[in-house]
C-alpha cells in the first residue's frame, strides 16, 4: 500500500465509467453490438416510413447505406479527433445528404432513441453496483458522478432509471451532451465542475478501459482500473502504473 500513499486522502469526488463499469452488457461480442444497432437501425426505418420521409425500397437502401457508411466512418474520426457525433445529429446530416424533407430536432432525437432502444435492452447492472452505490451515498460530502462516451445521452440516463439508480448520481456526463469523448481531458474538468469540484486530484475515476485510466490521469484524477474479464479487439495499452486494479466494483470501498 505504501506506493499508493495518496490513497490516504479524503476524495471529494468519485465518478464511475458507464459500460463494463457500473453495467455490462449480456453476452458481450463485436457481433452483437452490431446485431443491436442493426436491429435499432430497421426500428428507425419503421418510423421514416410511418412519417413518409421513406417511400420506396431505393430511399430505404440509400437511407441504410448511407447510415451505415457514415455511422463507421464518424466513428473512426472520433477516436482520431476525441469528438463526438451525436446520434441524432448523424441522423439530421444523413437527411441533408440525402434532400430529405427536414424534421425538428425533436424528432431526429427519436429516431436516435429507437436506433439505440435495442442497444439498450441489453445493458444490465453489474451484481455490486448498487450495493456499492448505496454504501457511498452514505459518505457524508461525497459527489458522485457518471462520465459515459456514449453517442445517445437518453440511452445512459434511461438505464440509470429504470435499474433504479439515477438517484445515487449529482451528475450523468456523456460525450454526446459535452462533445468530446474520453479521453480528453476536458470532459473530465467539465465532469468535475458539474460536481460543483474544483481540484481534480480528490476525484477518482473507476473505468474499464484505457480511456478512462489515461484520460483521467492526464487531467489529474487518481485512476481505478476494474479489470473486467473480457476481453475486445483493438485495445489499447495503459502506459502508466499509478492506478489501481480490482476485480470487482465493491473492491472501491477498501480505496476511499
Ligand atoms: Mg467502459
């Protein structure tokens, strides 16, 4: 422990990482991810064809081409530049690409919605999170935050709701709402600012992944990696060994 000697102090702030992290998602694989938004994808075709945006087979080819082409290539960028694109601005680009007949912004946050619904059916909390949840709600001056890069904020408050836990939380923070994703170091200053926090290094950040780990340790968080057991493609190297790993979210309660 005498490495880690600045685990002695009393943190002000605790901000958790959304997927893998306080959730997992069920049977977790690349293929069926895609099978979601594939299926989240044909839901908002279904209701381009109810609002007659989508009148022909050629539209819906283009409209699921052209999505699909963008969605990916978006993607690619983000990691590149840390922006994010959000879904429902996706949606209202593909719309200008394509000359469809405009809709309000209210409507492209539903198309985003449905994209996402399946996506979100399979997002379930992890055994602890919220026993651990309630255990630090107890701290007396504690905030507790989420910091999620996710393209569809709604998506991350709605699971929160309905597995009972947005109460424990003074703030949600997703790329899609801030702009940038993790791990800019920015979206944590602004996370930790939302917490009413000024001094990064009485935050911690719990995440699964580099991401979390480097972003927040470049904007002068502590770091906690939750080593989870599976494993993704493309996963990028933590460089830095002042963090610390544990094996299960309610380890957290032996660090503060
Ligand atoms: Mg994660």
């Amino acid at each position: 422990m005498e490495k880690y000697s600045w685990w002695n102090m009393k943190f002000k702030g605790i901000i958790f990482d959304f997927g893998f992290t306080l959730f997992e998602f069920k049977d977790a694989s690349v293929k069926k991810y895609l099978e979601s938004y594939k299926i989240g994808l044909d839901k908002s075709v279904a209701k381009l064809k109810e609002y007659k945006v989508i009148e022909n087979q050629d539209t819906e080819k283009l409209f699921i081409n052209t999505f699909i082409k963008e969605r990916n290539s978006n993607f690619k960028n983000s990691i590149k530049t840390k922006r994010e694109f959000p879904t429902h601005i996706l949606f209202h680009s593909i719309f200008k690409k394509l000359g469809l007949r405009s809709l309000s912004h209210e409507r492209y946050q539903e198309l985003a919605d449905l994209y996402h619904f399946h996506e979100e059916q399979q997002w379930i909390p992890l055994k602890n999170t919220k026993k651990t949840l309630e255990t630090l709600t107890n701290i007396k001056d504690l905030k507790i935050g989420v910091l999620s890069n996710h393209p569809n904020h709604n998506t991350i408050e709605n699971l929160l709701k309905k597995y009972d836990l947005y109460h424990f939380f003074n703030i949600v923070v997703t790329s899609a709402k801030f702009g940038m994703r993790k791990p800019d170091p920015g979206i944590f200053h602004y996370t930790i600012k939302q917490m009413g926090l000024k001094d990064p290094s009485l935050c911690l950040i719990i995440g699964d992944e580099y991401a979390d780990i480097m972003g927040g340790y470049r904007a002068g968080l502590k770091t906690i990696l939750y080593k989870r057991t599976i494993r993704f493609p493309f996963e990028q190297e933590i460089k830095i060994n002042d963090y610390i790993e544990i094996n299960d979210i309610s380890e957290i309660l032996n660090h503060i």
